[in-house]
C-alpha cells in the first residue's frame, strides 16, 4: 500500500503518503460544488503529470551532463464540461540553461517529456500540449514612473 486517503467532509481529502507521513488535502472545485481551498484530483493529475516529465527530463540530463535546476513548468487544465474529464493538460517548460544545450539534447529531452509514466497512462483522447522555451526570458523594463524614467533595472 503506497497511501491512505480520508474523506474530511464537505468534499475534501487528505492522502498520506505511508512511506513518508507527508500529506496532500485535496478539495472539490467550486464548479462541482467544493470550496476549492486545495488542489482537485484532477489539478494533481495536472500538475503530476508536468512534475513526471520533469523527472524523465532530469534522468536524460544527468546522463548527458545537463542541469536542469531552476527549470520551472507552468500547467494548465482544460476540463470537458460535458463529461466532467479532463480534455487538455498543457506544460509550458522554462529552461533557464536552455540556450545552452544542444539541438540533439533539446529535441532528446522534448521526446523524452512524454515518455513519463504518467503521460503514456493517460486516456489517448486527452490532448498533451507541450511548450518548451529554450531561451531565457527577458526581464520586461521597469516603468513604474515615480522612482524611474522607464530605464531597465
């Protein structure tokens, strides 16, 4: 047994993760008549999936000399409001080292993203859009006007 969930009332969870005592409260969405004061399942799955592809990403680049730290990836659900599934998860990654590395590695570690055990589980009619920003993003100029003349701090 890897964990145990409890159902607190008023459609919330906790799951305890039996290994390491670490726990996860998770509540219904507003739109299915939670409080949404946590993540849903269906966030998790979301955001799970983007922390799984990370983790894929990392064992190639460990193997091939590249760092990964720092890299962040922003997720996004879509959810069928017919059938209450989730219809699109999309990972935006943010690579700061990215400029860095290779074409090979780059193209390596986009294929490597959907090789993750969470991706290859989920539903084929469940669309997974990736987005992977090699480049450092620029800092916009700071213009606030009252400390400043629009230079970039």
């Amino acid at each position: 047994m890897i964990a145990k969930v409890t159902y607190k009332g008023d459609l919330r969870n906790e799951a305890l993760h039996l290994v390491t005592g670490s726990t996860i409260e998770l509540d219904a969405p507003k739109d299915n008549q939670g409080k949404g004061e946590a993540f849903a399942p269906t966030d998790l799955v979301a955001a799970t999936t983007a922390a799984c592809m990370m983790a894929i990403m990392d064992l190639y680049a460990r193997r091939h000399g590249l760092d990964l730290k720092g890299t962040t990836a922003a997720v996004e659900k879509t959810m069928d409001t017919n059938s209450r599934r989730i219809a699109e998860i999309k990972v935006t990654f943010e690579f700061p080292h990215g400029e860095s590395f290779s074409t090979e590695h780059r193209q390596a570690l986009e294929r490597t993203a959907l090789d993750c055990p969470i991706s290859r589980s989920l539903h084929p009619d469940l669309k997974q859009t990736l987005v992977f920003n090699w480049q450092q993003q620029q800092k916009a100029p700071h213009t606030c006007g009252c400390c400043c003349s629009g230079k970039a701090s």
